[in-house]
C-alpha cells in the first residue's frame, strides 16, 4: 500500500498557538497590566535577519505584545552593544530580548550573548538555558528546536522509542534539536544520530530514519533515496533562490527535495510554511513566559 503523505500544517498550528496567545494577552491587558514587550537588537542590514525580526514585529502585533527594535550600524563597537545588552538587562520594561544573529565581523557573539540575562534571553542560546537544557530543567528552550518539537507534538506524532536522524549540528538548530529529541521526556525519547559533514554513509544512516530533521543549509540535500518509507520528515533549511515565475523574482526552499521526499513519507513540513512560522511562535511563547516570570521566578 502506497503511504500518504500528510503535510505539516505548520500555518495552523502557528496561527492557532497565536491565538492562545492573544486571548492570554487580552486578560493580562484587562487586569490592568501592560503587554509583554519583546525587544529585537538589529546590527547591520543583514536581509535575512532584517525579514525574520520584521516576521516578528509583526507575530507581536498579532498578538498584542509590545515589540520593539533597537537598529545599530554594523560598525558599531563590542562596547557599545555590551552597553545595550546591560541596558535592557536592567530594563524593568522589557521581559525577554533577542540579539539577532549572525553579527558583523568584529563582534563576539559569544562574548555578546553571555551578556543576555538568562532570564531575558528568550532565544535560549546563554550557556545557562543551554545546560539547563540538557538537564531537563526548566528553561527557555533555543526557538527553532522549540518549534519543530512543536510541530511534531501538534501534529500527533509519535517520537518515543523511534530513530531520529539530524542533518547538521550547529549550536542553534541541529546540536539542540538532537538533544530534546533524546531527552526523557514527551516529545523526545528517540534514538538519536547526529549528522555533519564529516559523517561518512549519510545516505544509508537517513534511510533508516524514522524521523529525520534537516538542518545542514544546502539546497534540496535530502533526495527521496535517503528516505525511509513512511518517515516523518522535517525540512529546516531556507534557501532563496532566483525564480523568474515569481513575482519577487526568487522562491523559498529548504533542505529537502520536497516534491519526490513527500511521495515516500508519511508527513512533511513544507518550505515556506513550516519550521519558520513556529520559530517565531516559539519566541511569542518564551516572552510570555519570562513576563510571568514561570521559568525564573
Ligand atoms: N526555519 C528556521 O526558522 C531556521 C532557523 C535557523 C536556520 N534555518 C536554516 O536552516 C539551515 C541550517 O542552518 P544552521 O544555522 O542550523 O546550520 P549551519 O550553521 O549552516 O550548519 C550546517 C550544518 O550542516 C553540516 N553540513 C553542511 N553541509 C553538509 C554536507 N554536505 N554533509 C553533511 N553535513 C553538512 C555542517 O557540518 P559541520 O558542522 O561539520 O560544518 C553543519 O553542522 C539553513 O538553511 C538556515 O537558513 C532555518
């Protein structure tokens, strides 16, 4: 019996979750409080990051949070944005707030995300969400991964005791997303293989996927014959690339092969229209939650 493959209905899931959101922020607006108010910091004209932080202004507004965004040049110094970063920290207005990567050569994101205070980092990369991460503790979880463990936990499928396999181990995708896979926890208690590019036989370890979640930044990577009949998969990447029928003159794809992928699995999330939208949600959702200050009370 041929499988059908069911699409990832990342639009709903998100505008549904965003709903939940609003109908939170209306009663916190009715008790007389002020709105959760997220903050993006913006270095450089970055195009990729000026889309995803106007994505987010406009998540915000959605939902009736307070969002703003502080725009510095790219030769703004180490120093200065460190000023900002304590800025905020101290802010008692600002509940949670993202420092756009990648930054300019010269900056130390390293250096500069240290700075967040981990109670406001609502992207989850401080070394403290990090670790409490991998403790299974409460934490703000990195947003991508939260998103994609919701698109799996909102679409009923089944992690528990599968295969998973991750193309990629960057530090804000595939490297955490291996691991709240793996975690003790619900979704999450698979088998988990890491890929990268070192990986040798990468065509007959995705084969056996039962899950498999790509991450690796190259255009249409995953081909149907990396694709176990029946598997779950998840398609990360994006990629603009020139296309004359559109009228902007590009279109979005991800990592996977969609059209001869979605033919062998049993559900896939589309590009556009999946992973991103829920990466947005899931910082809607960590800035929710440091205002009510739930992880860190
Ligand atoms: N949907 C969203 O919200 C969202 C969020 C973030 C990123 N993205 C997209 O997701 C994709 C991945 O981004 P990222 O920042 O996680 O990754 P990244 O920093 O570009 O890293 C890519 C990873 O893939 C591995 N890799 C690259 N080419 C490979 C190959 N031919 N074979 C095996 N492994 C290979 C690299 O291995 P090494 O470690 O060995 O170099 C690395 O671990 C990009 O398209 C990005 O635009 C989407």
């Amino acid at each position: 019996m041929p499988v059908l493959p069911k699409i990832i209905e990342g639009k709903f899931i998100a505008d549904t979750i965003k709903d939940e959101i609003a109908v939170e922020v209306r009663k916190i607006i009715a008790s007389g409080k002020r709105p959760p108010h997220l903050v993006a910091v913006l270095v450089g004209m970055d195009p990729a990051s000026e889309s995803y932080v106007s994505g987010k202004e406009k998540a915000c507004k959605q939902v009736g949070f307070i969002s703003s965004v502080y725009r510095y040049p790219e030769g703004i110094s180490q120093e200065k944005l460190l000023e900002v970063v304590n800025f905020l920290n101290n802010d008692e207005e600002v509940d949670g707030f993202i420092v756009q990567l990648p930054l300019p050569e010269g900056l130390r994101e390293d250096v500069i995300i240290e700075s967040i205070d981990y109670r406001k980092d609502v992207d989850g990369f401080h070394p403290a969400n990090a670790g409490r991460m991998m403790k299974n503790l409460p934490c703000f979880l990195p947003a991508t991964p939260m998103g994609i463990l919701t698109l799996l936990e909102r679409s009923n499928i089944d992690t528990e005791g599968k295969n998973c396999v991750v193309l990629g181990r960057s530090n804000i995708v595939g490297t955490p997303v291996s691991i709240l896979m793996g975690r003790k926890a619900k979704p999450g208690n698979s088998t988990v293989t890491l890929c990268h590019s070192k990986t040798k036989n990468i065509t007959e370890i995705c084969s056996r996927a039962d899950i498999l979640i790509a991450a690796i930044g190259q255009p249409h990577f995953v081909k149907a014959d990396m694709v176990k009949e029946g598997a779950v998969v998840i398609d990360v990447g994006i990629h603009r690339i020139p296309d004359n029928t559109s009228p902007k003159g590009y279109k979005i794809i991800g990592d996977v092969a969609f059209d001869e992928v979605m033919k062998k699995c049993s559900f896939i999330s589309p590009v556009p229209g999946g992973v991103g939208l829920l990466t947005i949600v899931s910082l809607l959702q960590n800035t929710l939650k440091a205002y009510r200050k739930e992880i860190y009370p």
